[in-house]
C-alpha cells in the first residue's frame, strides 16, 4: 500500500466512523482517535467483505458503502461499550 492509499484510508476512516457515530444514540465518550480507527477498520472490513461475496466491479459500489456504514456502527456500539465513561472529575 503507499502513502497516499493510507492518507485516503484515514480520511475514510474518519467519515465512515463519524457516520458510524451519527447513527449510534447517547453521548460522545470516545476519543476521535479511536473513533477514526474503528472507521478505519470498518472500512477496509467492509471493502473485504465485497470482495469475498463478489458484489463489486471496481470503483465507487453501493454494497461497499452500505458494509462499511454498517461495520462502522458495530464497531463504535462495541467501543462504546467497552471505553471507559468519563466522570467529568479527575482521579
């Protein structure tokens, strides 16, 4: 993969999880950080997923979106189940 596969892979990342977070009710608990990694994943998982039921012909797909989208909610609903809540007062 080269540098601009990854550079495009993150700005994916982060507009699939921030649609990903968009979906999911309550309130933010979770760092972008991590919220970039999870679209990430869900990303490159959803694109993976094309392939191996080979629903894809290249370029911009419709499947594509739709299992990145939805891997992306999964993936923010399990942070935010296991991420530590914030208390909103120091330790």
């Amino acid at each position: 993969m080269t540098i601009g596969g990854l550079v495009a892979a993150a700005v994916l990342g982060a507009a699939i999880g921030a649609l990903g977070r968009l979906v999911v009710p309550g309130r933010e608990t979770m760092p972008a950080w991590l919220l970039m990694a999870a679209g990430v994943v869900a990303a490159f998982g959803g694109t993976g997923l094309v392939h191996l039921f080979s629903l894809g012909d290249g370029g911009w797909n419709l499947w594509e979106a739709l299992f990145q989208i939805l891997l992306s909610v999964a993936a923010v609903v399990l942070v935010a189940a296991f991420w530590p809540k914030r208390t909103g007062r120091d330790p």
